[in-house]
C-alpha cells in the first residue's frame, strides 16, 4: 500500500528568513497604510488613495504622485510595504545578534525600535533625502501622536515576527 506523506510533516518546514521579512513588511505595511487613510479621511476627508500616492512623492514628487492615478499609488504602497520589510529585517537581524530582544524583552524593545524608526524615517531620512515639496505644512498633533501609536505598533510587531522567527531556531 502507497502512503502519502503527511500535510502535517510538510508544514513543519521552518519558512525562511525572507518570507517572515516579506510577510512582515506587507502586512506591518498594508495595516499602516490603512490607519493612515482612516486618520485622514475622518480627520479631513483625504481620498484614501492620497496616502499611498504620498509616499509614491517621496520619490516622485508630490504633483507628479498625486497625477498618476491608481499606478503611483500602487507603486506607493509597495515602496512602503518595501521601507517597513527593512525594519523587519532590521530586528530580526538584531535579535539574531541579541537574543534577549526576542526573549522577555521583545515587547519594551519592539516599542522602542518602533519609535526609534519613527524618528529616523520621518525627522531625518525622508527631510534629507525625499523629493522635496512645494507644501511643506505642520502637520496636527494629532496625527503626529497617531504616527507614534501606529510605529509602536510597527516595532511590536517586528518583535512579534522575530520572536516566531526566532523559535523556529530553538
């Protein structure tokens, strides 16, 4: 009698560094993508295909983001499932140096991580190195409270990834 393997025997291959850092980069990225729309769609009824168009203006520029329709926003939305990826891969590999950030201490360290990258892509990467714009507005405190909230939440979950990540190897 033939036996087929189990499905069981073939789901316990540990998935690679890469698909965790893929998964954690569109996920992280896609539920910030989408807490950005909600913010400013009730905050001030911004279309939420501006939010991703933005981040397209990154690169672009504002009015060639916002004048290319659906592409740049979708082109806006990889961009930042690709930024948040890196901040995966920036934990995990941590964690990989430091095991203690994906032990006990992998929920005050993810929060902070997560602050710290809030820092570094929105008050120093993006004002040195993004396409400059011509509406360069305060934005409310509010927002900038929510952005905080939803990067703590970014760096919790990079913890998350890496601590599965993590037990795999254990």
């Amino acid at each position: 009698m033939h036996v087929l393997p189990s499905v069981h025997a073939q789901s316990a291959r540990p998935l690679p560094t890469w698909a965790w850092v893929a998964f954690g980069g569109v996920a992280l990225g896609l539920a910030d993508l989408a807490f950005a729309a909600l913010f400013w769609f009730l905050h001030s009824g911004v279309p939420p295909i501006r939010i991703p168009q933005s981040i397209a203006g990154w690169v672009l520029g504002p009015a060639v983001a916002r004048s290319g329709g659906v592409a740049t926003a979708f082109a806006g939305a990889a961009l930042y499932c690709y930024v948040v990826g890196a901040m995966v891969a920036g934990y995990v590999r941590l964690s990989a140096h430091w095991p203690r950030l994906r032990g006990d201490a992998a929920w005050w360290a993810g929060a902070l991580y997560g602050l710290a990258m809030y820092v570094l892509l929105f008050r120093i990467v993006l004002p040195l190195f993004a396409a400059p714009s011509h509406a360069s507005t305060a934005m409310p405190a509010a927002w900038t409270l929510s952005c905080l909230v939803a990067y703590w939440g970014i760096g919790m979950g990079c913890a998350w990834i890496a601590r599965a990540h993590g037990d795999r190897d254990a």
